[in-house]
C-alpha cells in the first residue's frame, strides 16, 4: 500500500506529518512522538503502581504506631509536601523561570477565555490540594488503621472503574472492549486477591476508603484538565501542600495539633519514610498522567495489590490459591493494558 508524507512543524512546535494512503483520500494527522510520550506515562505509571503497592503495606504498620491515624497522615504528608516544593524550587532556581505555572491563555485567545482558564486553575488546584491532599487522606488512612492491608488495596484499586466512567464522560477517552475487558479482570482479579467476595464487607473503615478512593478519581479527571497549565512537579507541590495546611486545620480541630509535635523518634521514622514514598508516588502519577490516558494510568495502577500482597506473603501472611488466582488476574489485566497500548493502539 502506497502512502505519501508531508511533514511541518505546528505552531506549537512540536515536529507533525500528514499521511495519505493510496486508497483513502482523507488526511489523517499524526504527530510524531505521541506514542513515546504514552510509553513513557505507562512506565512511570508502572513505577507508581509499585511505590504504592509498597506505601500501602508500609502504612499499614506506620499508622499503627500512631494513637490518632491523622496525626500520622499529617506528618508523613508534611514531609512529602516539602520534598516536592524544595524539588520545584530547585528547578525553577535552575531554569531562572519566575513560575512553574504554563500560560493558561494561548496567542489569540480572548480576555473572556483567558479568565476562565484560570478560574479553572484556580478552582482545580483548590479541590486537589483541599481535597485530594487533605480530606480525602483522613478518610483513608482512619479507614486504613480499621481494614486488612489487602482489602484495603482492592478498595483503592476500584480506582480505575471510578475514573473509566469519570474519563469517558469529561475528559472524552473512548473506552473500548479491550479496555472493559481488561478493566473487567483487573476488578475481578482485585477482588480473588482481597479474599472473595465475602471479605468485602461495608464497615466503618471500607466506607471511608472507599469514599476517599472516590474522591481520588475526580481529581484525577481535574488533574488531567489542570496538566495543560501547570508542570507536573508544580501540581504535586500543590497537592501536598495546600492538603498539609488542611490536615493542620483539621488536627488543630479534633485537638491533636500539639501530638504533631511530640512524635517520638520511632514515629518520625515511620512518618519520614513514608513521605518519601508518598513525595515518589505523586511526582510518578502526574508525570504519567500528563503523558497518558487516564483510564490506562490507574488501570496500570492496579498492579499495586501485586507489590502488595507480595510483601504480605513475605512478612508471613499465608495467602491461597483464590488470592493467587487474583494477583494472577491482576497480572494479566495490567499486562494487557500495556501490551495494548504500546504495541496495538490503534484497538485499545
């Protein structure tokens, strides 16, 4: 089949080629490196999955070392949201940018447009550090100190039907059998690795995480909108940041604000440790959400429960064959995404 190119660089300036086929007189537009970006998101994707899948293990014993979970949720977010903002300034410092924030208005847009995007930027990062940094972190982490790690994992990981539905209707990612599929075995897989069925039981502590998983999937879909005017680094630092300032609130509330401050050196540790993963595990996420789909970034994080369940089984949890057959399920499930995506687009 015969096909001829004409290449020219768009007013972006990224490099685009035009293809025609011989038997189509269409133009279909292509722009090159689009398909290295995605691979990229999928491989920091990927190395989400497994800082996740490790933090969640981890917290699961850090939180216990704390009498009241959100003073522990507090401290390890503090220490994340300084990691991030001293790694945004050092950039900024590097680049001699005064901003890490993109335009929100490009050449030719009107006053009224321009506006409006950064009344989007503004109410956007409100819900993302309000939010997502902070309300939505008490919930999961009382919920946490309440559930088993792996049933807690499977709770996170409905992520991905939450955000499949939310993407489909805002962000207009069309979803096709494949990725139902996939995201068919992943939930399927999920819920083998938790158990079975009769471990899903609606306590206290799995309506909280499972309303904060919620709550998680809508800022996926604003933080996807929120990546065309703002770095990746720059929005975590926002998160983090503006989510620590609500989680100081909220503890000053209750009345634990002085426990943050009379930690002992073990829960320093812990808070220490886990702020470093959860600094990894946010840098990691926007990163690959600013280069992929969102359905295919929290489909690949389902592979989290693996890492998971995996430390499980180390620390000495016996796990059997149905849990098996789900982290086997699970497996597949991201594999497939993967494969998919990367090697046969044009079906997924």
């Amino acid at each position: 089949m015969e096909a001829s190119c004409s290449y020219a660089r768009g007013a972006d300036g990224t490099m685009k080629v035009w293809e025609r086929r011989a038997d189509d007189s269409s133009w279909g537009e292509k722009q090159l490196g689009t398909r290295r970006e995605e691979r990229s998101g999928l491989l920091l994707a990927s190395t989400t999955a497994l800082i996740s899948g490790v933090a969640i293990f981890v917290d699961s014993y850090g939180t216990k070392d704390f009498s009241y979970p959100t003073v522990y949720t507090t401290a390890k977010n503090l220490v994340a949201a300084l990691l991030l903002c001293l790694f945004v300034a050092i950039m900024t410092w590097r680049r001699r940018q005064g901003s890490s924030f993109a335009p929100v208005a490009t050449r030719g847009d009107d006053r009224t447009k321009a506006v409006s995007s950064r009344i989007q930027l503004l109410f956007g990062c409100a819900y993302v550090g309000i939010v997502g940094g902070g309300l939505a972190f008490v919930a999961f982490f009382d919920g946490l100190s309440r559930t088993p790690p792996l049933l807690a994992g499977f709770e996170h990981d409905t992520l991905v039907v939450w955000v499949a539905i939310m993407a489909f209707a805002f962000l207009g990612e069309r979803l096709s059998r494949w990725n139902m599929v996939a995201i068919a075995v992943l939930v399927a897989g999920s819920v083998l690795a938790g158990g079975g069925v009769g471990h899903l039981t609606l306590g206290r502590g799995s309506l909280l995480i499972l309303a904060a998983t919620v709550a998680w999937s809508i800022e996926v879909v604003v933080s996807k909108r929120l990546l065309r005017w703002i770095t990746p680094t720059a929005l975590g630092a926002v998160r983090m940041g503006v989510g620590t300032v609500v989680l100081f609130g909220y503890l000053a509330y209750r009345g634990y604000f002085d426990s943050l401050f009379s930690i002992d050196s073990t829960q320093l540790l812990w808070a220490t440790l886990t702020g470093m993963l959860l600094a990894g595990y946010v840098a990691t996420w926007l990163a690959a959400l600013k280069r992929s789909r969102a359905v295919d970034v929290t489909s690949v994080l389902v592979a989290s429960v693996v890492v998971t369940a995996a430390l499980s089984a180390l620390d000495g949890h016996v796990l059997h064959a149905p849990r098996i057959g789900g982290l086997v399920l699970v497996a597949l499930g991201v594999g497939a995404t993967l494969w998919l995506r990367t090697r046969h687009r044009s079906i997924a």
